[in-house]
C-alpha cells in the first residue's frame, strides 16, 4: 500500500520583509525509489513553486543538497525515503548564512576556510610545463586522494558542537584539508607553518573529540583519524616549542 509522506519544512526568505520563520506541511504520496530530492521536486512542481532548496548533480557528488533531515545532517539526494518514517522534518544547515528555505550559502563558508588554511601547494620550485609528470608512491597518492574526496556539504559542520559555539572554528572540513597538505611532500610548509594555521582553538584544540562529524559524512572520510592526526602532530609541536632551543 502506498504511504504518504507528511514533510514539515522549514520556510523563511531573508530577503523578504514580509516573511517570517515557520513550517509548512505537505503530504506527498510515495514512490519506488523516491530520494528526498525526488519529493522535493514533486512539492515545488505540483504544491508551492517558491519552496528553495539547491541540488546540482543528483548523485551525491556536488554537495549541494545538504539538510537537517530530522535533526541530522545528511544529502536530499542521497537520502531514501523508504528509510524514513511518516513524518519527516527539514530544515536548512545551521552555521551556514541562509539562502530561503532549506537553501544555505556554503560557498562563502568553504571559501573563507580554504584561504585561512593555504588550501594550495606552497612551494618556491618554479613550475616548469616541459617537466616530465613527477611520480608519487602509490599508497601515499591514495591516502591523499582519500582526503580530497569531501565534496564540502557542509554536513561535518552542521553536525559539530563546537562550530556552532565558535564562529571562526575550522571544523573538521577544515581541518580535514590541513592534514591533507600535511600529508603531501609537494607542499614545502614545516610543522611550525601548519600550528600557526590550527595550533588554537579556532583549530585542532578547540575540537572536542566527539565525532558528530564523522557519523554525519555522507562520503565516509576518515575524518577521526585525521583529527586524532593533527591532534598528536600539534600537541608535540606545542611541547617541542616549550622545550629549550624549541623552535
Ligand atoms: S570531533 Fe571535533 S570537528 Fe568533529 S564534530 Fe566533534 S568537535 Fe566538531
Ligand atoms: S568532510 Fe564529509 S561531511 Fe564534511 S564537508 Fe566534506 S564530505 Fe561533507
Ligand atoms: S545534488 Fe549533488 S550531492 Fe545532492
């Protein structure tokens, strides 16, 4: 037998002076395989054309369609509503600033936290084009590839405790992309460069070790390793520099 789907979403446009915060109800019948970005579609095409939300690529690989689906951080796209109950909450991530709806501007977010980290090789060897390609032992290639698979949904963030308490925390996205550079021999920064970026609490030790993070990432990174990672790295930089002669 067919259910139906009861959606209480969250509505408000910032741009709006007429608008105010509430939730709106609608009941959607159930398909075969239907994802949340499929009832969504289905609600603004058939029941309130103004309902926002982002989606780009349907397939989880953008990381646009990040939500509160009953309180947890996870991808519309990816998000089968056969694993749902009756009733399903929505409601935009928190941190991010709010587009309308359940649209929220990660862009600006990712941005700002990629040029606080360096989010590039810092290198002084000229780049030569006629070079031939440089090779990289192969476990080392995988294990910074495993890194860069983030598609920066933003759930990590939406999901930590100390974010929402500290504006400028780089949660573990950010801190994620760190560890990455950490990681890659390219990159010419010292120990010393990489604490100045997170030796705070804005960074690694301002992180409380409780993994909201990792439960939520739709991807599957690896982020309580890395996060256990720069933790050791940064706690003994931070003893080294205590150290006579510590630099
Ligand atoms: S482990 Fe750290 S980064 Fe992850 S959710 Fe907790 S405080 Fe945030
Ligand atoms: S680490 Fe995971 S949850 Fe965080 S932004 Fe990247 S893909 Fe999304
Ligand atoms: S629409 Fe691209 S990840 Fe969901």
């Amino acid at each position: 037998m067919t259910r139906n789907l009861t959606f209480s979403i969250f509505r408000y446009n910032p741009m709006d002076r007429t608008s105010t915060p509430h939730m709106d109800t609608f009941v959607v019948p159930e398909t075969s395989s239907m994802t949340l970005f499929i009832a969504l579609t289905r609600i603004r095409e058939e029941q309130d054309p103004s309902l926002q939300f982002d989606f780009c690529c349907r397939a989880g690989i953008c990381g646009a369609c990040g939500m509160l689906v009953n309180g947890r951080p996870n991808l519309a796209c990816k998000t089968k509503t056969k694993e749902l109950p009756d009733v399903v909450t929505l409601l935009p991530l928190p941190i991010f600033r709010l587009v309308g709806d359940l649209s929220v501007d990660t862009g600006t977010w990712f941005r700002e936290m990629y040029s606080r980290v360096g989010s590039w090789i810092h290198t002084d060897r000229e780049f030569d084009p006629l070079a031939e390609e440089e090779r990289m032992d192969n476990a080392l290639a995988n294990e910074i590839y495993e890194l860069e698979r983030c598609i920066e949904c933003g759930c990590c963030i939406a999901g930590c405790a100390t974010a929402r308490m500290r504006r400028d925390f780089l949660g573990a996205a950010g801190l994620n992309r760190v560890a990455r550079f950490m990681l890659d021999p390219r990159d010419q920064r010292t120990e010393k460069d990489f604490f100045e970026i997170i030796g705070d609490d804005e960074g690694i030790f301002g992180c409380m070790g409780l993994l909201g993070c990792e439960d939520v990432c739709p991807k599957g990174l690896p982020l309580q390793d890395q996060l256990g990672f720069l933790r050791r790295r940064m706690g003994l930089a931070a003893i080294r520099s205590f150290l006579p002669g510590g630099k």
